[in-house]
C-alpha cells in the first residue's frame, strides 16, 4: 500500500458527513489491551496503554506479564483489569491500576475438566461474574457463574450448544451467548466441522434457563463476538455478531458474510459484502447505531450502519486491523480506536484520521477496551 493509499484509507468515509472539528478538551484516552513481543514466542502482557493525541505518542501506562495468551478484558472501576486466558483458557486474572496483580484463578485446581473460552461478562447488579466455559470431557458449553469479588464459582449453567464464545448482557440483565458451535479438541483442534451447530441464546439471568434460541441457516457460520449498537438499556438497540465462516470449500469461506445482526427477536444477515476471507475477528459499536468490524486476514476495519444494511463501507486499510474500541471523541460518540500492525488508528465520522505508534516493538492481541477518556 502507498503512502496516498494509506492516507485515503485512513480517512475515507466519503459518504459520511464531514463535519469541521470543533475545539475539543479531549486530549488522551487511555486503553487497557494485551500485547507480545513482536516474535510469535515472546512473552505476554495485560495492561493499560495510553494514547496522547496532541503528542502523537503511546506511554505504557502499567504491563502485568501473563501465564499464557490472553483473550478477553474487563475493566474495572479503579482502572485496573479482569483478563481471561485464551482458549482453552487455564486462568483468570485480576489486576490493579498500578499493575499489581490482585487475584489469580488456576482453572486446573478449580476442575480437572471444565476450562474458559476467552470472554466473560458483569452481572447487573455487579455481584456476579459469568464466563463462557468448555467441559472437555462432553464437549458441552458451560456459563460460570462468580462472585465478582473472589472469582470463586457458585454455580454452573448449559448455554445449549457447543464452543460458547462471547456474552453479553441485554436490556433486562440476562445473558446473550454466541455458541460458535465449532467442535474442538481438548488442545483447540477443530474436527468434524460437518457437525456443526451455532446459534445464538438468551438465558435468565436468575436461573439460567433458556429463553430463546437463535440459528442462521448455514451452519458453517461461527457466531463469535457480539457488539450492542448502543447501551442494551434501550431495548430497540441492534446487537451485532461478527462471523467466522468455516466452510470446507475455499470460494465458499472468501464469499461468506462476515455480519448478523439481532433485531427485536429476529437474527439476520443484512449484507453479503465481506472482506473476502469470511472472518470477521472483532466488534464495537460504531457511528450512529452502526458497528465496526475488522478482519485482519485482510487488514481492513469496515462500517455497517442500518441506514444502508446492505453495504460495508472501509474505514481503515492497514495490516493486522484487529482489536476494536468505540471513541467517543470530539463529537457525541461514534468513533472507533483500531490496533494494527503499525499502531493505533484513530478513526471518527467528525474528527481527522491518526495512526499513532506503538511505543515499542509488539503485537496487540484479538481485543482492547476504551478505560478513560481525558
């Protein structure tokens, strides 16, 4: 990619209005993320990384090494981290806003059969920490339920499939799962994927019963990552599904739709347009009810927005396009904050494009989360 290309990529929205930038206080905003070294066996951090705009530069604010790859990241009101290990995930890990570690779960002396699937989510009332989960033995997928405050399990329910990935909290505090319905190995090997079966669920925050159940009709399509197009306080918000296609055939995969999307009680597929491989790594909410979706496969971050359902429209072009934070920036929301294999990248529908780089050799993982603004 040339330099002009990269510039039009990066600010490129043509069709989005072009609003002049208003003077703005925003000057940092701060993201708690996870990285390696820049070589595939370097070791692993959690922390937070801050972005100064008006210095065009990323201080790390605090690193916490990891036992393992991460996955997903909660943030906590100090400012520190809840992070879960990647898939099959051996521990949880909470740490503060000094970079001390605070709590340490070991799934291995917790259960010699059930281990985490990445992503976990706060209950409403803030007691309780619910994780999507593998028994290995049955291949079945489990919700942890936890105190928020000790991590200790206290009670374990089925999300009605196999491979639950992300979770989610609706209007009313109940759960939203995506089994991603992808049939793995004890050591994450797929197999027989004519097997599979994702769908998406909702489940009583109370007791864990099923109360719907959703299912596209490929069955090669892996529900994974889940986004509320505004807060789920409002229930005519739209929640999106990133999709990973797993179909044998090659074409198939490069043609299959990357998007679903959850209106009211109907899941859907409003666009065939893709990023052609058919996998779509992350999520956010994004300009005006819309959602941002990155694909790194093919370096590139793309909007959906409801208005025109049936396009996606580019928003950054650069390699390893992956982890995804809304922003709200100058204007009322709207934004999205994008790790790439060169630094963070700015995008917003009223403010100019930046790509800030990384303050040191190394290479964010699959999500970050938006901690504070300043």
């Amino acid at each position: 990619m040339n330099r002009r290309h990269m510039l039009l990529a990066l600010l490129g929205m043509a069709a989005l209005p072009k609003l002049s930038l208003a003077a703005s206080a925003i000057q940092q905003a701060t993201l708690g993320a996870a990285w390696r070294g820049p070589n595939k066996n370097d070791p692993y951090f959690a922390g937070a990384l801050r972005a100064d705009w008006d210095r065009k530069k990323i201080d790390i604010a605090y690193a916490v090494p990891l036992p393992t790859r991460p996955h997903g990241l909660l943030p906590e009101p100090d400012g520190g981290l809840l992070v879960v290990g990647a898939r099959p995930g051996g521990w949880i890990l909470r740490c503060d806003a000094d970079g001390k570690i605070v709590q340490q779960i070991d799934m291995a002396e917790e259960s010699a059969s059930v281990r985490l699937n990445g992503h976990a989510v706060v209950s409403a009332n803030g007691n309780l920490l619910y994780t999507t989960e593998t028994n290995l033995t049955t291949g079945q997928g489990k919700i942890g339920v936890r105190e928020l405050k000790t991590l200790k399990k206290v009670a374990e329910w089925e999300t009605r499939g196999i491979d639950p990935h992300q979770l989610l909290l609706d209007h009313q505090g109940n759960l939203i799962v995506a089994n991603g319905g992808v049939p793995r190995t004890s050591a994450d090997k797929k197999y027989d994927l004519h097997r599979m079966d994702p769908s998406l669920v909702r489940i009583d925050q109370r007791n864990g019963q099923l109360l719907r159940q959703w299912r596209l009709d490929d069955p090669r399509l892996s529900l994974r990552h889940l986004a509320w197009s505004h807060a789920p306080l409002d229930a005519d918000a739209y929640l999106g599904i990133a999709i990973q296609a797993e179909h044998d055939d090659a074409g198939k995969r490069s043609s299959a739709p990357i998007l679903a999307v959850l209106e009211g009680d109907e899941l859907s597929v409003p666009t065939r347009a893709n990023d052609g491989f058919g996998y779509a790594g992350d999520i956010t909410a994004a300009y005006n009810g819309g959602f941002a979706l990155s694909s790194n496969q093919a370096g590139l971050a793309q909007l959906w927005h409801p208005a025109t359902p049936d396009k996606l429209t580019h928003i950054v072009e650069l390699e390893e396009a992956y982890a995804l934070a809304g922003w709200n920036g100058p204007g009322k929301g709207g934004g999205v904050l994008v790790a790439t294999g060169l630094g963070l990248v700015r995008w917003h529908p009223t403010a100019k494009a930046a790509l800030l780089p990384w303050p040191k050799p190394m290479a964010l993982d699959n999500h970050w989360v938006l901690l504070n603004e300043a």
